[in-house]
C-alpha cells in the first residue's frame, strides 16, 4: 500500500456487510457444499482476483489471527503478496507464512503441505462456484438439479473422460460430494489436494465474489472426490522429490531452466519447502559433518 | 523466467511507482486536476458516475486520473469506495417530467407539446477536426418560464395507446437493490433496470444494436430523450414533508415497442426504458433496447436471441467483473497448468506405448516415421527426453 489511505473500517467492508456476510457463512457452515447466494460488493482488487476470499476473510478476521496468505501454494506470488499487504493495512493484525502459525489462511489453488489443525480456517477463493457449470451454463438450471441431487450429468461427464482418454480427465478443480449430499467444486485446487480436504480439523470456508456465492465444509465433514467402482478416483502423484529440499509426496512445480527442455521440480508450498530446508540443515549441524552432499534426487 | 511472476513487495512498490510515472507523463507540463476533467470531460465522468452507480463528478474525475483514463479502471475505483458507504434510504422518485430540459428530442412526433429541443449534442456536427469557439449560443431564447415538457409517453399513455407505466395493481413494491441483496434468477423488472444502468455502454449497445438487426426485434421508436436537471428528494416521516438533497444530471430515454394487442385486450406500444446520470444518450437508447429486449416473458415472445435471454445479459453485463475475471487470467496459474501437464503427458505415453505395441494406431507406422531420420541424435537429445519423462504419474494406486 503507498500513499495515505482514506479512512475505512478495519478489515475495510463496513460491519454491516461483514454481518450480512457472516450470516451466509453460519448459513453455508449449517449445509455443508451448498452454495449460499450472498450480495457480494466490490473491494479494492479486480473482481476473479479473490474477491470473494477477501470478503470472507475481512469480515471473519479480528485481531488475535494470524494470517498467512497463498497462491499457488506460494507466499511469494505477487497476489498473495498484494493480498497480505492489503490484509496488513486495513486491519494491523500479524501475518505469517508458517502454515502452522496462522489461524486464518486465504488460498488460492491449493492446500498447505502442512496438514491443517482444528481451530485453524482455510479460505478459499473460488472463481466457479458450479460444479455443474459447465455442463450446464444456466444458474436456474443448477440449483433445479442441486435441489434434486440430480448429478448425472458430472457421473456421465466422467464416464465419457474414462471412454475418450481412458482416464478421469479432470486434474483440477475436481468435483467433491460433500457430506453425502451437495457436489461442490474444491476451486482450482489439483486433486492432488483433494484427499486434504476429507474430514480435515479445520473449518474450510469458500468465498466466489464475481459470482455471489459462499460455501463451507465444516471440520470433521465427509469430502469424497468423485470416481466409479472399477475406475475410483485417484489423486495425481509426482514420482520424483523436490530438488530444493528433497521432499516426497508433495505437489511440484516445473520450473523450466533453459530453452532446451531441461526443466527442475521444486515443492509448490514455499513455506514447506523452507521449512524442510531449515530442518534438514539442523539435523546436519547437529550430526557429525558427514559427507556435505546436497540431496539432490536422482 | 515463470520465476520471474514471482514477486516480492518490492517488486509490486517499484511496478506501483513506475505506473504513477507513467500516468504523470512530461514533467514539464502542468498536471491535469480533476475541476478540469469534471468540467471538460463532462461525457467520461458520466459514463464512470453512471457505472460506477455514484452521482459524484468530483470523485469520478478523480478516478479517471488516477486510473490514467482507464475508464474500467476508474469505475471499479468508484465503485470500491461506494461499496463502503452506508446507505440511508431511498430517494422518492425522481420526476423526470417536471425537470426543465437541457434537451428533450422525440423521434415519434414532428412537433408535441414543449416542443423539441435540441440541446447540447454531437448530432448534426460534421466530424471534421475544427477549433470551436466556446462562447456559447446567442442568447435570443424568449425570456419567461419554461414551456412545460409532459412527457411523451403520458401523452400516449392518456388514450391507453401506450401500457402505462405499471401494469394495473401492481402497488409500489419496495425496490431491490442489487448491490446489498443477492441477486438471484429471475429477477424483477427493477433489479434488472439497476444492472443495466450499471452495465457496460459498449456491451449494451452491442446487444441493443443486435436486436435492430433482427436477433429478438422489437421495432423501436425513440419516443423521447430528455437531459437535464432533476430535483432529488428524501422523505422524512417525522416531518412529513419531502427534503430536498439536491439536483443531479440525467439522461432518460422512453423507447416506444412493437405493439402487442389480441382478440381480448385491444392493441398497445409496449415500451423500454433507460437512465443514465449525466449526458449519457447513447447509454440511455442501448439500455431502453436491451431493456424492451429483456421483457420477453411479460409479452409471451419466444426467448430466440442473446439480448432477450436475462440470465445472458444480466451476468455478462457489468465490466467490474467482466474485465476481472479476463484480466485474473493474468495471474499465475502454475499449479493447474502442472496438473493438466501431467495429464497430457501420461496420455501420450499411454498413446506411445499402444503404438509401439503396434496397437490401432497406423498412421504412425509408415516408412517416414520408423526412419533412421527419427531415431537420429537430433530427436532423442538428452534435455529434450529428460523433461518429458521427469514427471510420469505413478499408476492407479501404485
């Protein structure tokens, strides 16, 4: 934030707004996976940006949190890092980018390594809100087929993934039932997060700001990402460990290094990845100096 | 570099700080203020006062230098700061048939009561590059009261040519408001007209034009256009009288429709509807089409074209989100981007290892491509079989 800024409320949106946006959240915590309608405003940052994080986050924050903002598993990207700044101005509480630190955590696209602790809230922010979009573009179309827990179209959907390409083609944003009743999309999350999500400790909370929808998956909730008995679900895997900090068994980004194809894979959770760097060089200076090897992978 | 999006603070201060360098351009000419684009740029603080839904000339200038001219950018401006704002209630309604018009045009009628006015307009000026003085029209209008102007369609409305203005016994509903309630399909007649006033110029008068091109006709006429100052008033209960906050610059355009008429109710103009703040005519005109356009249902024609379909319209219509949402495809996307690489890549192996299985794919085993050509160095170079193999899924379970 440069320049003074004009008075504003703390967390910006006014305490009406946050009241009104708090009672779609207890609403939408009461029925987990259904999408509350909710009069989303505008804040500071374009509309498909978070908006609808924002909002959630500003009127759910109070001065004890801590908050860590992400995109892309990142604490670095510039929208968490404008993200977090407009957090800091508006409201003075502390942030962080230790997962385990913090007591809210706004994301986008994905879901920390560091398994979530009850107590602590995710906010998500959601671009599509509809599962069933786009399969159905119309909105008085989709809560008819909600209300009916009509979701054959996203079972045929899959099954025509599973004929065309011998897969489930969805790698992103991949459908959840939650609570056995509501198709919910997770937002652009890979799938590779998904199991995260199934009776997590921690209060989930999604926020769609261009399209006016909040939604929640209340701690300890069912999430079961969608799959067929002979063809079940199954979460993308990397084969390899980050080549920063030697992790397996969390989600990489590619990094391309050259203009010759030559590509390095490193953790997408920069919070994890230091972390993992800061525990591994500890071990090392307590331990015998054996062997200054870098873990590089094979 | 992708690493490059990456950003610290410093990165976004020193884009932030090069941006206001920009927008301040030479240094050595005086900056513009915002009284000089409130009063010279009469017709842009307009259009941001009217979709950015906040009658403030002075903060609409402001947005537009700050914005550097981006007229989208300038109307998310405002639109932030009013989002903020408590609202106290509702005015009374405005009555744009007492206001005295700074121009008041009816295509319908060569002459009418008040007559015709023609105002401050761009028609009938030739498009030719041309210093004009600034002086202002002689002054020889005859001195008195202004003529009074009713509008046309009370005119009309007075021998049931026209439907009225609310469809009998529909009372005074409270009206909606969009920008503090949910907005849920299908909307009332009031909530849409709230959307289309803050609905992009250029996205209406696409849709407006299309109907006149035949997709979802409605025959237009305009009926009247009328810009000028009205009297805005709150009701005080405790007074018992009407306060008056103040006057603002509107543009109303009354569009006259195709009539609808059957063996049992006799034959009537229908009619569309637009307000704009400001001189805003052709926001006015795309928003009374579009309007007219939206009211199908009210008039049982077949929903066939794009500017009769509400739901269409109504979601795509505001450039708060639109522009948003296009432009978010700017931010990173990496992590679904991987997922999706993974993806492909799996597949293609898949599709390799059925080929090299001799499996249903013939087009790949023709003598061009099992040449010693395609087993040369060149394509089986080590960067370029590295990456391609580095990030193979693991199996189903494995």
């Amino acid at each position: 934030m440069n320049g003074a800024l004009t008075d504003y409320n703390i967390g910006y949106l006014d305490e009406q707004t946050k009241r009104m946006i708090r009672r779609a959240l207890l609403k939408a915590v009461a029925i987990p996976g259904f999408q509350v309608p909710f009069a989303s405003r505008e804040v500071p940052m374009p509309r498909g940006w978070g908006t609808g994080g924002v909002q959630v986050t500003a009127s759910i924050i109070g001065e004890d949190d801590v908050l860590k903002v992400i995109d892309q598993g990142a604490d670095d990207t510039t929208n968490a890092v404008s993200i977090r700044s407009f957090f800091a101005a508006v409201t003075g509480v502390r942030t962080t980018t230790r997962t385990d630190e913090a007591t809210i955590i706004q994301t986008r696209h994905r879901i920390p390594e560091t398994p979530l602790a009850a107590g602590q809230t995710i906010v998500y922010q959601v671009p599509g809100p509809e599962p069933l979009r786009f399969l159905e573009p119309r909105e008085t179309e989709t809560r008819r087929l909600h209300a009916l827990a009509d979701y054959g179209l996203m079972y045929v959907k899959l099954y025509e993934d599973i004929a065309r390409y011998g897969h489930i083609a969805t790698t992103y944003d991949y459908p959840v039932m939650v609570a056995g009743r509501y198709l919910m999309a997770p937002s652009p999350i890979p799938s590779f997060d998904n199991p995260k999500m199934h009776c997590s400790p921690a209060l989930q909370l999604f926020g769609a700001g261009r399209e006016k929808r909040i939604y929640a998956v209340p701690p300890y909730t069912d999430v079961e990402s969608l799959g067929f008995e002979d063809y079940p679900f199954e979460p993308q895997r990397f084969s390899r460990p980050c080549a920063i900090c030697g992790s397996v068994g969390v989600y990489l980004d590619e990094v391309i290094i050259d203009d010759a194809g030559g590509a390095m894979f490193v953790c997408s959770d920069t919070d994890h990845c230091e972390r993992a760097v800061a525990r591994a060089a500890e071990t090392k200076t307590g331990e015998t100096k054996a062997g200054e090897t870098k873990e590089v992978p094979a | 570099m992708y690493v490059a999006v990456k950003g610290g603070e410093r990165a976004i201060a020193n884009a932030h700080a090069l941006l206001a360098k920009e927008g301040r351009g030479d240094p050595r000419l005086p900056r513009i203020g915002p009284d000089a684009v409130a009063g010279q740029l009469g017709v842009l603080v307009a259009r941001v006062m009217t979709e950015g839904s906040l009658y403030d000339p002075d903060l609409a200038a402001r947005a537009i230098l700050q914005a550097q001219g981006d007229v989208l950018e300038a109307i998310t401006l405002v639109r932030s700061y009013r989002t903020t704002l408590p609202r106290f209630g509702y005015t009374l309604p405005v009555d744009t048939s007492g206001l005295p018009p700074q121009r008041r045009i009816s295509a319908t009628f060569k002459d009418l009561p008040g007559g015709q006015q023609l105002g401050a307009t761009f028609d009938y000026t030739h498009r030719l590059f041309a210093e004009r003085d600034t002086a202002g029209p002689r002054a020889d209008s005859p001195a008195g009261p202004p003529p009074a102007m009713p509008r046309v369609t009370d005119l009309l409305g007075t021998a049931s040519l026209l439907e009225p203005d609310n469809a009998p016994g529909a009372g005074d509903p409270e009206p909606a408001d969009l920008t503090r309630e949910p907005t849920v399909f299908p909307m009332t007649r009031a909530e849409r007209l709230q959307a289309l006033a803050r609905g992009d110029e250029g996205f209406l008068l696409g849709l407006g034009y299309s109907t006149q091109r035949g997709f979802g006709s409605t025959h237009p006429f305009a009926g009247e256009i009328r810009v000028g100052e009205v009297e805005v008033e709150v009701a005080a209960p405790e007074l018992g009288f009407a306060v008056p906050l103040g006057r603002i610059e509107i543009t109303e355009c009354q569009m006259i429709n195709q009539f609808k008429g059957n063996a049992d109710t006799p034959a009537q103009f229908t009619r569309g509807y637009g307000l704009a703040f400001g001189r805003a005519e052709r926001k006015a005109m795309s928003m009374s089409l579009v309007d007219r356009a939206l009211r199908a249902e009210d008039f049982g024609e077949r929903i066939v074209a794009p500017a009769q379909d509400e739901e269409f319209v109504i979601s795509h219509s505001d450039s708060v989100p639109a522009a948003g949402f296009v432009e978010h495809l700017k931010l990173p996307h990496h992590v679904d981007f991987q997922a999706e690489l993974g993806l492909v890549r799996r597949l293609r192996g898949e599709f390799d290892e059925r080929a090299a299985a001799g499996g249903a794919v013939s087009d790949n085993t023709g003598p061009d491509n099992t040449g010693p050509d395609n087993t040369g160095p060149d394509n089986t170079g080590p960067a370029g079989e590295g990456s391609a193999g580095e990030l193979m899924l693991a199996e189903a379970g494995a």
